[in-house]
C-alpha cells in the first residue's frame, strides 16, 4: 500500500530514467493524470497514454532524453510538499524554481496548474513538486 501516491509516482519516473527505460507505467488518478498532462506541455517528456483496465487504469509515459548526450530531460524530481509537512504557498509567496527555468506544479483551489498559471490566475495552494 503506497501512503504517498505523488512520491511514489515522481520516484518510478526518476528511476524509470536512472534504468535509461524508455517508457514507465505508473497506476493512474486523476492528479496523477494532470501532472502527466503538465509535465508533456512542458516538454519533459515526449509522450503519454492513459489506458483503462478492469481498475483504476494506467499511465504510459514515453520518457524524453537528449538524443546526443542520452541526458534525460527531467534533472531533478522534488517532492516539496508531504504528508507528514504540507507547504502551502500565495502567489506572492511563489519561489522561482532553478532561476525560472523549472517548474512548480501546485494543487489549488482551481485544480492542479504550474506556478505560472496559479501567479496568473492569482490563486495559492499546496505545492506539490519542483521539476528541472
């Protein structure tokens, strides 16, 4: 039983890229569902499928690597906010991720959206996790 089904997820695909796969199936949810959706507009990874079995479905995810040097294109994964310590934050609060050249996805009121869009849109929430 997986008490944390955003860790778990961001770990398979940081392993998923430390194992050079090329593709990694992840259990779906809805959350889990638009943080793949955020993390293709991005251009972290290159594709995704959502598929449905007879539970709760499954992500594919087409992992994206650099086609010289067989980097991957996701460097760091972070979990920033957990179970055990939730951190919230307002637009005014949003800390830029690797100078503005990450990302921070956050759960708001709004639905889950990257800190952009929450500044934009002027809405807090939890913050979820760090990509670059």
């Amino acid at each position: 039983m997986v008490t944390d089904p955003i860790a778990d997820y961001l770990t398979r695909i940081r392993n998923a890229q430390m194992a050079n796969h090329r593709i990694v199936e992840i259990p779906a949810s809805n959350l889990k569902k638009r943080l793949t959706e955020i993390l293709y507009e991005k251009g972290y990874i290159l594709k995704y499928k959502f598929e449905d079995d007879s539970k709760q479905g499954i992500i594919k995810i087409a992992l994206k690597y650099d086609p010289t040097t067989k980097e991957p294109a996701i460097k760091t994964l972070e979990r920033i906010s957990r179970p055990g310590l939730r951190t919230y934050a307002k637009p005014a609060d949003f800390n830029r991720v690797k100078n503005g050249l990450g990302v921070a996805i956050l759960s708001t009121s709004k639905g889950v959206m990257t800190d952009k869009e929450a500044k934009a849109q002027n809405v807090g929430g939890e913050v979820l996790c760090h990509v670059y």
